[in-house]
C-alpha cells in the first residue's frame, strides 16, 4: 500500500520541475523553483500522512517553511558583490597600502626635484670624480628609489588582491557547498525531515561560510558580520590559459621583486659608466662598482630563477586543475541523466524508491565535487596571476 501512495506521488508538474532543474556552478545562489517547491511540499504531505503523526507533520513543515522564509530574507538584505569590486574595496581600504601610496608619492616628488637639480649641472663644468658623483649617482640613485617605492606598493597591493581573492573564493565555495545540501534535501520527497548527520552537515557548512565572510570582510576594512550575495568568479574560471613561455616573459616586466632587482643593476651600471669617465675601472673605486655590478647581475639571475619556479609550479597546478574541473563537468552531468532516468522509471513503476535515493546520493557527490572543482582551479588561476605580478598575459 505504502509503495502505491508514494507512487503517486509524482505529478507531471513534479517531474517537469526535477527535470528542469537549474544546474548549480560554484557562485551561482541556490534558488528553487516554484513548480518544484509546490509539487515537493505537496509530496511530503502525502509521505508524512502515511509515516508520521499529523502534529509531526506540521512542525516540519513549519519549521521549513520558517528557514526557507529566513534564508529569503537574509538573501535579500545582502548587497551584490562581485570579485572586482571586493579587490577595489580592499585595495581603496588599506591603511597599510595607503601609506605606500604616500611613500611612493613623496619619492615621486622628491626624484623628480632631484632630477632637475641635478640635471641643470652641464656636463662640460665637470672636472672631479666627486662632481661627477654629485650629478651622475645622486640622478641614479634618485631614479633607483622611485622604482623601488613603487615596488614596493605593488607588491602589497599583489600580496592583498591574492589575499581577497582567496578568501572571496573561500566564502563563495562554502555558499556553493551549502546551496547544493539544500537543493539535496529538496529532492528527498520520500523524507520527511534531514536526517540528523545531514542536519549537523548544514551546521558545519553554515560555520564555515560564516567565517570565510569575516576573513573576507576582514580584508575589505567591512563589520565581520556583513552578509555579501557573492557573484561568480568568472573572471577566473573562464581565464584561458596561454603557454608558459608568454607567461614568464610576462612576469619579468611586471613582478615588483624583478623589477626592484633591473633598477639595481642599471644603478651599478651607471655607476660604472661615470667611473670609467671621470676615473679609471682599474683604480678601488672602479673594481668595487664593477664588484657591485656583477652582484646586482646575479641578484636579477636569482630573482627571474625565482619567477621561473614559481610560475612553472602554479601553471602546472592550473593545467592540472581545469582538466579536473572539466572532467567533474562531464561526470556531473551523466549523473544528472541517471537521475533523470531513475526519477522517471520510478515514476513509471519501474524503479525501486532504494535505487532513486542512491542516484540523488551519488548526483549530491558529483555535484559537490565539481563546484570544488571550479574552486581548485579559480585559486589556481589567482595563484598563477600573483607569480606573475598580475599583468595581462
């Protein structure tokens, strides 16, 4: 008798809904539709009338009517973020940065002072080594701090964009967890309640998501309690990967640790040049600049070395991580097919409610595991883009 009712369960406004079901990407919000809202809380009447006792009944219904109403209004109340915006509102944010800026500003003025005071000297009233210091290395040395004051600030800014877009992606990954839990138990019509392990599942999911927005709200200088509605990132997940080779020549123009380490070894090098104009490279001063031009040499082999290991580390992980991302894909969807599958044989009579429960449980996985997917490969992506120093490849 039980298995006829539950049977019965399925009407053609049912199945359109489970097979028109929306497909879950990481960042995409859970949303039910109406239909299958309306055909599930009809279904679960049935079950529980046969299974539960009606005050029972009522109470789950209740109490899920009551956290679908909370989870509605939370979701509206949360303003739209996407990872653009929470990069400019982290990097407009930090006081650490600012102070960069102002450093980097100052220096700015004061090269720039330097320069033309130093360049008004003309090279024809030049007679000593020690003028030529004055005017030559004081210009150098002048240039060399600009670009290390910028560098600097670059480098935060690198070491925060990653930092965001890290913990963004973490917030994002464990809203995508949650939401596919959710939209689980919606498609158990045979349960009248989450069992108690999947229950403590949601809790931790909930936790977790809830510290992943403090940390993010941490970076954006934002009350740890703000609630985001978090937009995909699918700057990163659609980021094309080119060869290698573009990348590293990439990076070499734009990491500020090689960039600091190229104004170093054109500050030896001018050094040089005015030595071996106004004095000798045979004499102590000129061994010593030849000495600190062959250092600056290997510090710019070291650094590009650096970048050559950590770009080639993070394009492997990236390479590695979309193959897997796009096999999740296609194992996601041939679960999605049997469960269609299933769900219409069960309907037609032809499948036991044991066999369908195990196609949702197995559909359930390979959806988790896909939206980790995207999550491995986003943080790859952003980890790629960091070892390069963020330029355009």
């Amino acid at each position: 008798m039980k298995s006829t009712v539950i049977k019965r369960l399925y009407s053609t406004t049912l199945i359109t809904a489970f097979l028109s079901g929306s497909h879950i990407a990481l960042g995409v919000p859970f949303a039910a539709h109406a239909e299958q809202a309306s055909a599930d809380k009809a279904a679960l009447s049935e079950v529980k009338q046969t299974d539960a006792a009606p005050s029972t009944v009522n109470q789950a219904k209740q109490a899920e009517a009551a956290a679908f109403t909370r989870n509605q209004t939370e979701q509206a109340k949360a303003a739209a973020l996407t990872l653009a915006q929470a990069e400019d509102i982290a990097l407009n944010n930090s006081i650490d940065l600012a102070m960069l800026r102002l450093d980097a500003d100052s220096t700015y003025y004061k090269t720039r002072q330097t320069l033309q005071e130093k360049g008004a000297i003309k090279s024809g009233s030049i007679k000593t080594l020690d003028q030529a210091k004055k005017k030559y290395e004081e210009m150098a040395k002048a240039r060399k701090d600009l670009v290390h004051s910028q560098a600097a600030m670059k480098a935060q800014e690198n070491t925060l964009r990653l930092q965001v877009q890290k913990a963004y992606l973490d917030a994002l990954f464990g809203k995508a967890q949650l939401d596919l839990q959710k939209k689980s138990i919606k498609r158990q019509f045979w349960s009248s309640a989450p069992s108690e392990e999947t229950q403590k599942n949601i809790e931790n999911l909930e936790t977790n998501h809830k510290q992943a927005l403090a940390k993010l709200n941490e970076l954006l200088n934002e009350n740890p309690s703000k609630e985001w509605k978090l937009e995909a990132a699918d700057d990163l997940t659609n980021d094309k990967l080119p060869v290698l080779e573009e990348i590293q020549k990439a990076a070499y123009e734009k990491r500020p640790d090689i960039v600091k380490a190229i104004a170093e070894k054109t500050f030896a090098q001018e050094k040089i040049d005015y030595l071996k104009d106004y004095s000798a490279l045979s004499t102590y001063l000129g061994k010593m600049a030849r000495n600190d031009g062959k250092k600056a040499e290997l510090l710019l082999q070291r650094a590009k070395a650096k970048a050559d290991q950590e770009i080639a580390e993070s394009y492997k992980k990236a390479v590695a991580a979309r193959q897997a991302m796009e096999e999740s894909a296609e194992s996601r969807k041939s679960a999605e097919k049997r469960y269609r599958a299933v769900l219409s044989n069960y309907h037609n009579g032809k499948a036991a409610l044991s066999e369908l429960a195990q196609q949702e449980s197995e559909l359930l996985e390979l959806e988790t595991r896909h939206v980790e997917s995207i999550y491995q490969y986003n943080t790859a992506v952003a980890t790629l883009k960091h070892s390069i120093g963020y330029s355009s490849y």
